[in-house]
C-alpha cells in the first residue's frame, strides 16, 4: 500500500470569480500552495484506479471520513486528502480509521465499549449528581410514554 499525501484543504473565494458561475459556488484550495481543487482534481486525480480519502483532525489523530475512487465526489475543505494504492476494492472499510501519516498505518477505531460514557464526562465536568440525574432522565421518559401510550 502507497500513501500520497495531497495535503489540507480549506474552503476560499476566488478573487477573480469566474463570470459564469452562479455566485453561490464554494471553492476549496490546498493550504499548502493555494492550489484550486477543481483544477488539481481534473488533472492530478484522475485515476480511478487509487482510493483517494479525507481525513479530518481529531483528538486521537486523524480520521477517514470518506473514501471513493472518483476524485469528482470529493469536496475537501477543511479536509486532508490522501491518495491510496493498492487497495482492494473494501476501501469502504476505512472509513472512521485512524491514519498514521508517517508510519502509513490505519487502525480501526476505538471500540464503542472502550469509549468514554460522553454523559458521565459532562456530569463530572458540572460537578452534578449522576444518580439524581438519571433519576430525573428516567422519570421523564416513564411520563412521556404514558401520555403517548
């Protein structure tokens, strides 16, 4: 497997807008070099035989948020757009994986199990009382299925 890195993305408004166009058209260009996307993706992205993917930036790294073999179903603003070689056609099972870059290594995300409980964080965080909470939460629930019931 070959990784190219094709750099960040982010979304930008010409200053020579293209008469033509309707003015609601959003262009991306690579941060790097100010490159315009649709001009790199008809002429540096045209085979479909490559995965191409955009990641973006997480806590834990970098995440595949889609993948395609036509470059034409890409937008990538506010993206990081790599190109893969030989992959087999399951690219799909990229998506939400980790990407090391340097090490050109995907690894599957954390499990949902090994995640932190996203409602006890906050609980935490506003020093609340999580049994009252829930309490509250499930007597909620029980008095809006009774009135649907």
């Amino acid at each position: 497997m070959n990784i190219i890195d094709h750099g960040e993305w982010e979304a930008y408004k010409p200053d020579n807008y293209p008469i033509k166009l309707p003015s609601h058209i959003v262009f991306a260009r690579r941060v790097s070099d100010g490159r315009d996307w649709y001009l790199f993706q008809r002429r540096e992205l045209a085979s479909t035989g490559t995965v191409k993917m955009l990641l973006r930036k997480t806590d834990q790294g970098l995440v595949v948020i889609t993948t395609t073999h036509d470059a034409s179903e890409l937008f990538p603003a506010d993206s990081r757009l790599i190109e893969v070689s030989g992959v087999d056609a399951g690219h799909e099972t990229f998506r939400l994986n980790l990407v090391d870059l340097k090490k050109k290594r995907f690894t599957p995300p954390p499990s949902v199990k090994d995640r932190p409980d996203m409602m006890k964080l906050i609980i935490e965080e506003l020093g609340l009382d999580e049994k009252k909470l829930r309490a509250k939460f499930d007597a909620i629930v029980k008095g809006n299925g009774r009135q649907h019931g």
